[in-house]
C-alpha cells in the first residue's frame, strides 16, 4: 500500500520499468508465445499490484481522506 507522495512516485516509476521489461521480454520472444508469457509472468503479477496500489492512492487522494 502506497503511504505518501515519495512512495506514490517510486510506485510509478517502477510501474514504467516493469511494462518496459515486459515489452522486450515480448519482444525478444515473438514466435514462442509461451515462453514469453512463462519468463513475464512475475512482471505481469507487479505491473497488476502496481496498477491497483496507484489507483488506490489517486483515489484516495482525490476524495481528501487518509491513506
């Protein structure tokens, strides 16, 4: 769970590092499908995490209340 700003940002930036690697995994991988979803999985479970804690905090921040 995403606490302050300085943790909402380095949420984010991981996020972008995470769909970057995912995307050369991808990549590197065109033609065997599997193997590129097998070696992306771990990313693709952060990027999920990532996504749900950012836009947790954003809401949280919108409405003005504690996090």
């Amino acid at each position: 769970m995403i606490k302050d700003n300085q943790q909402y940002k380095y949420a984010k930036n991981k996020l972008h590092e995470f769909e970057k690697e995912l995307k050369v995994i991808h990549e590197k991988y065109p033609s065997d499908k599997n193997k590129g979803t097998l070696l992306g999985q771990g990313y693709l479970e952060h990027i999920t995490q990532l996504k749900a804690n950012i836009e947790y905090y954003e809401k949280k921040i919108k409405t003005n209340t504690e996090v």
